[in-house]
C-alpha cells in the first residue's frame, strides 16, 4: 500500500497520487452491477490506490461507496475506514441557493457514503451569467468551519471565476480540469493562478478516456457510434478531432509507443506520467469500470510510478505536441466546453 504516494493538501488531506474515477458507474458506459461493484473496490484498496473520486451525478456512486466502506469496516476494522479518501462533487442545477439547500446536499452526501465528514467537497457551476455559485461557494465555507467539510474543490472553473472567487476570500484546495498529453489547457492561465494560491489541479482524461493507449495504435480512425461504445470514448474522440487529425494522432501514438517500449511500459503509462509530473498537478484520475470483466488495470496502472521520463522522451513526445492546434484557441478555457 506505501508504493502509491500520498500528496498532501493545504488543509491537510492526504490524497493518492493516482485515483479512482467512479464516473463510469453512472450508466453511460452501460449496466453496473452495486454490490459487484463495491466488492471489486475491495481490490483497488488492497493495491494502495484508496482514493475514490466520484460526485452526486454520477448515478449511484456515492451510495456504491458506501456500501464498501461498511463492508470495509466489518471486515477489515474501523480502522480501515481511516486509509480511505473520498472526494465527492456538488453540481447543483440552476436555481436557488440557500445555506439550508447546500447543508441538505452535504449531509445527504455524508449519509450516502456513510462518513460523518467529507473528506473533500468539489463544487460545479454550469451558468456563470447566475453569480449564486458564490452564495453556495460561501455556505461551503461556513460548513467546513463548522467541521463537516475538509478540503473546499471546484471542478472545471475556469481562471476568471477561480479568481472571483478566491476574491472573496474563500480558501479553494485543488480544481479538477481536463488535463491531458493533448489537453494542455491548464498551462495556459490556470497554472499562474495556482501556483499563486497554493491550489493544485487533479487531471482527468488524461488517456482520453482510453484512446491514449496501445489499444488505438496503428488503428483505423473509429467514426461509427458502434466504434466509440462509452461516453468517456465518444466525448475525447471530439477533444483529438479539436487538436488535430487521426493521422497525426496516430503519429503522437507511435511516438509515445516509442518511449514505452524503451522503457517496458505502456502508452498509457507514458501519458500518465507526463501530467503526474507537472508540479501543479496533485494527482490524476483513472477511471474504473468496477464489476466490468476485462476493465480491470491495477496492476498496468501501477507500472507507471516505476517510470522516469528522460529529457529525451519529452523532446520526442513534444515534437508531435507542437503541430496539434491550441485547444485553447479552439475549445477555451478550462471547463469551457461544458458551458
């Protein structure tokens, strides 16, 4: 369990470097099995990735946690429940915001994944015309001073209203943006800001929802609804065809097999690595399709902490980087392709 770095954040919570994503028990990438579910958590805890990232959209997730950590408890003891992070989201719908609504969410939170705290609190907006995600970012706050709270997140702010908000003097832990060897957004204004304010980013989509992997390698450019089978597929199939041709991601993919090979590891280690090395970046999230035969990578996941990329490696890999388009220019700002 010690071989996965912990990283430790501002208020004190000490999260895994690698994390599980639980988005993928939502239903958009077909049927989970709960109780399956649950029980294969048992896995990702015992190989020292106990680290769980899921949200109060992402169907039954929260209550698929839960459930683990009661087993987790009547098997393992109490004191198992103490090596588990959990960091859940809050994605109001617009409307109203009152500190009654917001304490409601946080404590049905709190009963769903069976914790008298939660650990981490990541906080959406989808309408930046409606300011209220202040009035809820200010509740938040109060709640966490009151002790049901540990670390205040945000997920795909963008650098403006990450500054709005930090104006009113609200201490945010880390954001959570879509950070890839592709998607380099970050890097353009989030990071200055970050750094400034002692916030980290946790990087998803960083394999691109699996198509940054040997998988794709040499393949042909899949167009069909039946070829892109998953919401995590379809949804970074338009982030490549945003950045540039099948042709030349295809050339990105020969490269990073390169690496890989030079290294005896997998693309998709070599994709991970190259985020989970940048200073401003506290972890990345892995998805787990918990339940799913033939969807499990611990192990393959694992191989990455073993890697170190050479200069070299990098000047390859960034050699292709640089003839993609700027994903800023053409998609915006972190989060702004959900808005």
């Amino acid at each position: 369990m010690a071989r996965v770095p912990f990283y430790r954040l501002k208020n004190g919570l000490e999260i895994r470097r690698i994390l599980n994503g639980m988005w993928q028990v939502s239903g958009s990438h077909g049927p989970i099995n709960p109780n399956k579910a649950s029980r294969e958590m048992f896995k990702y805890f015992d190989a020292g990735l106990t680290s769980f990232d899921m949200a109060d959209i992402y169907g039954p997730a929260e209550d698929i946690f839960g459930d683990f950590l009661e087993h987790l408890k009547a098997e393992r003891g109490e004191e198992s429940a103490g090596k588990v992070q959990a960091l859940t989201k809050w994605v109001p719908q617009p409307g109203p915001v009152t500190r009654e609504i917001t304490k409601g969410r946080v404590r049905l939170a709190m009963k769903r994944m069976g914790v008298d705290k939660l650990d981490m609190l990541q906080f959406h907006w989808w309408d930046y015309s409606d300011n209220r995600y202040l009035d809820a970012l200010t509740y938040l706050n109060e709640l966490q001073v009151e002790g049901l709270i540990g670390e205040i997140a945000l997920t795909n702010f963008d650098t403006q209203h990450l500054m709005e908000i930090l104006k009113r003097g609200i201490s945010i832990s880390t954001n959570q943006v879509q950070y890839s060897i592709i998607d380099r957004r970050p890097e353009v204004k989030m990071v200055e800001l970050c750094q400034a304010h002692g916030i980290k980013l946790l990087a998803y989509g960083t394999l691109g929802g699996g198509l940054i992997s040997d998988r794709y390698l040499n393949q042909k450019e899949p167009v069909r609804r039946s070829d892109l089978q998953t919401a995590s597929l379809a949804k970074y199939k338009h982030m490549i065809d945003a950045w540039g041709s099948w042709e030349l991601f295809q050339e990105l993919l020969s490269n990073l097999s390169d690496v890989a090979q030079a290294h005896n590891c997998t693309i998709a280690n070599v994709a991970c690595r190259y985020i989970l090395d940048k200073p401003e970046v506290a972890g990345i999230i892995i998805g787990c399709r918990f339940g799913v035969a033939g969807a499990e990578h611990i192990e393959e996941n694992l191989k990455l902490l073993d890697l170190e990329l050479t200069p070299e490696d990098i000047q390859k890999i960034e050699q292709t980087l640089s003839k993609g388009n700027d994903l800023f220019e053409t998609t915006g700002d972190c989060g702004d392709e959900y808005r």
